[in-house]
C-alpha cells in the first residue's frame, strides 16, 4: 500500500476510537470487532472479509508504538497542507511548494522524501497482522488448520491454550519494492469445556468436588480423562485447593503428553439430618483443635497493644 493511502484511512474511525485511545481501548475495540466480522462467522456476506481485513489493518498500525506514531504524523502532515505542503522558507522567502507525491513517493515508487526520513526508502519489509481466532475445546486439543480473512492457512499446534499467540511467518502484509513479507499473529480464544481447561505445558485441569468425609477420611475416586477415566487416591486430611498430578494423562504435548491435575473442592453438606447433627456435635466435642489459632494470636496482640 502507498504510504499516502495508508496516511488517507483513518483507522481510529474503523476501529471507532478516538485519536487520544488507549492501547488498552484499541486492544478491546479490535477484539470486539474482529468477532463480530470475522468471514468464518458471516459467510453470507461478501463483504466481511474486507472489512475484517481492514480492522487488521487498523489494529496492526494502532497497536504498534512506532508505526502509530509514524501513522499519526504522515495524517498531520496531509491535513496540514492538502495536496500542497508549504512551510519551508530558506531565508525568509517566499514559501516553497512541495509537491505532497514527492513527500511521500509518486506513483513509479521512486523513494519521497518523508521515505528518506523515516526510512522507508529502498525494500521494506512488510507489516505484521494480527487476528483473532476462537477454536472449539476439541480442535485446541487436537490441533487445526485454520485460514484467516485473507486466506492464509495457519496451523495451530495441539494442546494450545486461551490466549496463545501464533506467529506465522511470512504470512502478513507484503513488503514494498520486492521486501519480504511480515508475519501474522493469530491470538487463540478457546472454548470452555464443561469439565476440563488447558494449562501451560500441555497440563489438563479438572475440578474434583469429594464428600466432607472422603477428604478426612481418604478415599479414591473416579476423575475423567480425554479418552476414559483414572482412579486417584485422595490422601486422608486433604484440604480444598489441593492438586493430585497423574503423569501423562493430559493434553498433547510435542510428541507426548502433559499431566492430568485434580484439584480437589471439598464439599460441605447443606442440610443434615438429626442424626448428622449428632454426630457432628459429637465429633465437635473430641476435636478442639482450631484452624484459627495464628488469627487468634494476632487478635490478642491487638487487644494488648490497645
């Protein structure tokens, strides 16, 4: 893209921020957007595609310090003067016209002189792309070949988590003058799962809800696996919170798998019957022992010292 048809779009107005945005706003704006338009979600509009593309746009040039504010100076300077800069008087005389194709390049691709000042000038590199994508629980785990709004395919290694980024290389934005092409980022949203969630190196989590007295007691108890289940022995006094590891029962890994992690939730009984109550009176009684005994130290230092 010539630099002057990159300087003439107002990308705050795609991205429907204003020039004062945050990178947080735009960040927010783009994600937003991006879903709303993405070609895979609106296949019975032809025009999608574009206009997801050009929110890439937007967001690769907003999101990047240095090319906004090169961005943001080459629209000062078109606003500035139009199709004419004038501003440059040696000497005290009169002012010099420049001609605007000269600033920034004419038409044969020659290098203008706003290219010579910013370096433009010569092969330049492509721009990096961003987009987002959101993949089902089942292809996060197994991995996909995905294509972007431009056609790019990208493949997405299995065991990804929410949130990965994917850089393909020479997938972006074409260089200008024979230069290279920039890379595509591909932002991973995943969908939730109603058991299970990806953690970092390939581990796979799960909730595993056991009894008051199973936790006090021990015991072992079924937990589901991505294909089948294993039996994990839940150590006696086991407290919420705590996490049983089964080594490689989890998500893909390179060539192998990461570990299945149980974090235990011990449930506390909502109604109890006469006998329950009883009972638990009882147990009560022959367990004095408090949980709270370094807050109750703290709540007598206070005392004394007041």
């Amino acid at each position: 893209m010539a630099q002057r048809d990159w300087a003439e779009k107002d990308y705050y107005k795609v991205l429907g921020v204003s020039p004062q945005a945050t990178k947080e706003e735009i960040k927010k704006a783009y994600r937003k957007l991006a879903q709303k338009h993405h070609p895979d979600a609106n296949k019975s509009d032809p025009a999608a595609e574009a206009r997801f593309k050009e929110i890439s746009e937007a967001h690769a040039t907003l999101s990047n310090d240095d090319k906004r504010k090169e961005y943001d100076q080459m629209r000062a300077l078109l606003r500035s003067g139009g199709d004419r800069f004038y501003g440059f008087t040696p000497g005290g005389a009169g002012n010099v016209r420049v001609n605007i194709g000269d600033l920034f390049g004419g038409e044969g691709g020659g290098g203008g002189i706003f290219e010579d000042l910013f370096g433009f000038g010569g092969n330049r590199r492509g721009e990096d792309l961003e987009s987002d994508v959101t993949l089902s629980f089942d292809d996060a785990i197994s991995g996909a070949t995905i294509s972007i709004g431009d056609g790019a395919k990208v493949r997405i290694p299995p065991g990804v988590t929410d949130g990965a980024r994917i850089r393909a290389a020479g997938k972006g934005r074409p260089g200008q003058r024979g230069g290279d092409r920039g890379d595509l980022y591909v932002r991973i949203h995943v969908e939730p799962h109603p058991i299970f969630s990806i953690a970092a190196n390939g581990a796979l989590q799960v909730k595993v809800p056991v009894t008051f007295t199973e936790a006090a007691l021990g015991a072992e108890v079924a937990v589901p696996t991505l294909d089948g289940h294993v039996t994990v022995k839940v150590p006696p006094g086991t407290q919420t919170g705590a996490t049983l590891r089964v080594k490689g029962k989890g998500a893909p890994k390179g060539n192998g798998r990461g570990d299945l992690l149980a974090k235990i939730e011990v449930e506390v009984p909502r109604k109890l019957s006469k006998k329950e109550k009883e009972l638990l009176e009882e147990f009560a009684q022959m367990h004095k022992a408090s949980p709270r005994e370094h807050l109750d130290e703290e709540i007598a230092k206070a005392r004394k010292a007041s």
